[in-house]
C-alpha cells in the first residue's frame, strides 16, 4: 500500500472518531446530570486528533517528496 493511501485511511478514521466523540457529548449534554469530566476528556482528545489530522493533511499535500 502506498504512502499516500495509508495517509488517507488515516485521516478517515481520524474524522471518523471525532465525528463520533462529537455525538457522544451531545448525547451527554442531553442527560439530566451531564458528567462534565467526561466531556471535557472526549474535548480533549478531539482536540488532539485535529491537530493530527492537520499535520497528516500537511504531508499528504508535500506528494512524494520525503520528509
């Protein structure tokens, strides 16, 4: 598998588990008692992953040149 296909299966499943994590806090926000320890966890990982995502874009953008 090349480089840049991998590159992209992993951006898919990046936005995939933020898209996700998105539902899981507003599903929590919907509860009569929201756990905000939790939610500020899901943030926070969300947070991570889109910055991955913008870095892993950045290099899918450089094509073949190497880092």
């Amino acid at each position: 598998m090349g480089r840049n296909k991998k590159l992209r299966i992993r951006l898919d499943s990046l936005r995939r588990r933020i898209t996700d994590h998105r539902i899981k806090i507003a599903l929590e926000h919907q509860r009569a008692t929201p756990d905000r320890s939790l939610i500020r966890h899901w943030e926070v990982e969300i947070k991570a992953w889109e910055q991955t995502v913008k870095n892993l874009e950045r290099r899918l953008k450089k094509g073949k040149r190497h880092d």
